[in-house]
C-alpha cells in the first residue's frame, strides 16, 4: 500500500513541510495531495499520491520538464519541492536501488 503525502510530511524529520509550502509557484496541497503550478505561465498539478517509487518520479519530472513554459528555474523549484516532501535519497532510492513508498 503506497504511503499518503501526509504521512511522508510527518515522517520528515529534518525540514517540516506544511500545507501552502511554497517552492517557488510550486504550492503544497494537502488537501488534495497535490503540487500546483501558478504562476505566469499558467497552471499545472502533480498527483503526489502517484508518486510510489523512483520510476514515477522521474517520470514527473521529465513530464515537467517538456513543457514549453518549463525554466530551468521553475525545475530546480520543483526538485527543491520534491526533495523536501519525499527526501529521495533515504526513502525513495537509495545505492541505486529503488524503493517503494
């Protein structure tokens, strides 16, 4: 059973993150389990709940990445965002390998 947004934000001991964190025009939904785009460019959100494995992130990011209205700021906002939220390297992936949520 893939672990909530919500417990992954209580299980992060090192940086507490919040409903409404905000990574730039990346907003934190817990609500919804969600981030959001609003920004100039328009809008867009990730389904953070899809989000299972290493496999599913980096598809996200490479889904993000090929938008047209994609800066190289608004992805290293989002890898800040993801980084907070999921810690990756300890939860995620670690040595290589990947690791179910």
């Amino acid at each position: 059973m893939p672990i909530s947004t919500i417990d992954l934000v209580s299980m992060n001991d090192t940086r507490p993150v919040a409903d409404g964190s905000r990574w730039g025009d990346w907003i934190l939904r817990s609500d919804n389990q969600t981030l959001e785009f609003i920004g100039e460019a328009g809008w867009y959100e990730i389904d953070l709940e899809d989000i299972t494995d290493s496999a599913r992130m980096l598809d996200w990011i490479f889904q993000v990445q090929h938008k047209p209205w994609v800066t190289d700021a608004i992805m290293g906002d989002l890898l800040r965002a993801f980084h907070d939220i999921f810690h990756p390297r300890a939860k995620v992936f670690s040595g290589g390998l990947s690791l179910h949520v």
